[in-house]
C-alpha cells in the first residue's frame, strides 16, 4: 500500500501547481468573458421618428365670369383644374379651326420652322371665298394662281380666322370636306373627344360643338405641336396675294397669353381658347383655358385676364423642407443619442389644397458618423414623388469597452 504521506517538498510543489492551474483558469475564464463582451453582436437602434401630417395651403376661388361656360387646365396635369356654367356640349365658333389645324397636320405633318409643301391655288379656292362671304362668314382674299405653303394656309386660317382658307387645307389634305369630315371624327375618338363634333371646317355651322373639357385638351394638343404652336403666337403674317394679317387674340403678348383660338357666331358668342404662361416660384405654369358665350370680346378679355390671374393665385409654392430640418433621434443603451436630419431642401408648386403627404423611414443601426445617410424623406402630391436624404446631425458613437464588458450577457 503506498505511503499516504508527502514530504515537505512535494506538498510545496502541489500547492504551486493548484495555485498556476487556478490562475490559469480565472485568467482563460477572464480571456472568455471580455471576448464575450467585445466579440458579441450588439443589435442595431431603431430611430425613433417624428410623427408627420399632410402639408397643404388654403384654396382660393377662380375669378369666373356671371355669363357663358368654362374650364380651365395646366399643361403637364391632367383633365381641368376648375370649371364654370353648363359642362355640356355647345357651339365653338371658329376655335372649330384648331380642330381643322390638327387634323390637317396629321395628315401633312410640319415640323417647326419649316414651310411645307405649297399649294396653287385655283378657280375653285376663289368659288370657296365667294360662297364664305355669301354666307356671312370671315374670309381673306383669294386670287387663282397664287401660291401658298402649307404654312401660310394655315396662317391665313389661324390668325384672322379666315373661313375659306380652312376650306381650301380641308380639301387638299383630304379631297372633300366629307373626307375631311371623316378623319376628323376619326381623329377626335382617337384622342378621346367624344365631346366634340365638327360639321365644318370652319366653326360657322353652330353644329360645330365641344365641351370646355374637350377643348381644354385640344387647346394641349395645339401647344404641343411643334408647327402650330408657333403660328398661334404670332401677332400677324405677311401672307402672298393678302397682305400682312393681324391675329384677332387682342390678349396675344399681354399678361403671359401666348395663344390659342377666337371665336365668334351668334349662336355661340364670343369665344376664346387661351394659353398663357405664369411663374409660380421657379416654375413656369402653362395655363389653357376657354370661355365661350360672352356677351363681346371686351367683356370676354376682361374675364380671361381675371380668370388666369386668379388662376396663378390658386398655384402655391410650399417649402416642403429645409436642410437641417429633424424627423427623428437615434438613442443607445449606453446613452449615445443623435438627430436626424434633412440632408437637403425641398419644396413643390401645388395647385389649391392639394396635400403633399411626408413619410420618413430610417436604418436601424448601431453606431454612425456625423453626416452619414442613415435614410429618406418621401414627399408625394399628384403621382409625383421627392426624396430628400436624412443625415445623422452629429455621431452616433459605438459603446464603449467598459458598457460591452458590463453588458456582456445583454
């Protein structure tokens, strides 16, 4: 049986192994927690985000005139911005005309600055003259043999609103005016007018109607055509066998009207189809609007100049944002905290109350530099939609060795 009992020597040498394995042990046990603590994944911070509510200004009422009908649209927004009177189908006059221009270039199309091809006119243009001034409508000289570019036709038809003129291009692009009759109802449900109805070329017929809808559309079609968006703001014309004609807009180049269309007829009054321009902000906003059935063209320009300065005061430039502006905070458990900013300004043109909705969204994360994008801020009105980034306003600092190794199980 061994001998239970050490010697001096050995017991001293136990105890120095039990004390080494000892501290071993509490220095790997010490080395597992702080790498514990250091090494384990800390989760992200949520930002905490400010609660936000729709933007929108007051609206204001439209300057519309006690008689006739009307509406009135912006190019680059849809349908009509306001109306007034009966939205129904009436008598157009010789706005009737831009219908004519329309469908004669699609079927010769012109680009802009060009003349296009020419026409000689013959015995039966200066029949056509003789019958528009039997029946009492505007007209312009004719002389057979005369020759004409498709341009200056459409001059002679749009600016003194001459009636035989808008014959003469309706029978050489088609042939006849029933065939022209036909592309242009063709051409109306194509461009989804089932308001309109034309029975002439040139509006004299009162079944020549439309709605103040329709023809807001149309006066659009009309600015966007490269060719005859240039002749409707022309103030006159040196044209071959006429002379020089004056544009009947009397508001053309006043209070930012560029265009469109007169118009008149006993039945229908006196009409005009408008464009014009106004600043709102740093934009520039193209009006088209109509009034038909004025009493004359002085009571009709008065109501169209109230009418579109009534109209630029319904557009609002709303600053949606400035930079710097907070949407929220980011705070930690080890008492880091940090705001979240606009990175940039913002603003918008709206037309009336239409609401701008704000909804921010941010990252979740542990720690960040002052500066760095951390999300966005969504402005949405109208279909259309501003991003401004969200910046950190000042560091987001990581914890610290000493909260890791206090926190090191959470």
């Amino acid at each position: 049986m061994p001998n239970s009992r050490l010697s001096a020597p050995e017991r001293v040498y136990r105890r120095r192994r039990v004390t080494v394995f000892g501290l071993l042990a509490v220095v790997l046990l010490g080395a597992g927690y702080t790498s514990l603590a250091v090494l384990r994944p800390i989760p992200a911070n949520a930002a905490e985000l400010a609660t936000t509510v729709p933007i929108s200004q007051p609206a204001t009422s439209l300057a519309w005139p006690g008689f006739g009908t009307g509406a009135i649209g912006a190019v680059g927004i849809d349908g009509i911005l306001d109306d007034s009177g009966v939205q129904q189908s009436t008598p157009m006059a010789s706005i009737t005309k831009t219908v004519t221009a329309l469908v004669v270039l699609d079927e010769m199309p012109l680009a802009a600055g060009d003349d296009g091809p020419t026409l000689t006119l013959t015995d039966a243009d200066a029949r056509i003259y003789d019958e528009t001034i039997a029946e009492g409508g505007s007209a312009a000289k004719v002389a057979p043999g005369s020759v004409f570019t498709e341009r200056q036709l459409l001059q002679a038809m749009m600016l003194p609103s001459a009636n035989n003129y808008s014959v003469t291009l309706a029978h050489w692009a088609f042939g006849s005016m029933p065939a022209y009759l036909r592309a242009a109802s063709d051409w109306l449900t194509a461009h989804d007018l089932a308001g309109t109805h034309v029975a002439d070329s040139s509006g004299l017929d009162s079944s020549s109607r439309s709605t103040p809808a329709d023809l807001v559309a149309i006066g659009k079609l009309a600015l966007a055509h490269p060719a005859l968006s240039e002749i409707v703001q022309e103030q006159s014309a040196e044209l071959p066998v006429i002379g020089k004609v004056e544009n009947t807009n009397k508001l053309l180049g006043r209070n930012g009207v560029i265009g469109l269309k007169t118009g008149t007829t006993r039945e229908a009054g006196a009409c005009l189809l408008f464009a014009a321009e106004a600043t709102v902000g740093d934009e520039t906003i193209t009006f088209v609007g109509v009034l038909l059935g004025a009493p004359n063209h002085r009571q009709l320009n008065q109501a169209v100049t109230s009418l579109i300065a009534s109209a630029t005061a319904g557009f609002h430039e709303v600053q949606l944002v400035e930079a710097g502006d907070s949407y929220g905070s980011y705070s930690t458990p080890w008492g880091a905290t940090a705001d979240i900013v606009a990175a940039d300004s913002a603003s918008v043109v709206v037309w009336q109350d239409a609401p701008v909705t704000v909804t921010p969204t941010a990252s979740a994360v542990e720690f960040a530099d002052e500066g760095d994008e951390v999300g966005s801020v969504t402005f949405e009105h109208d279909g259309e939609s501003i991003v401004v980034p969200l910046v950190l306003e000042d560091e987001l600092a990581g914890a610290d060795l000493g909260w890791k190794l206090s926190n090191a199980f959470g």
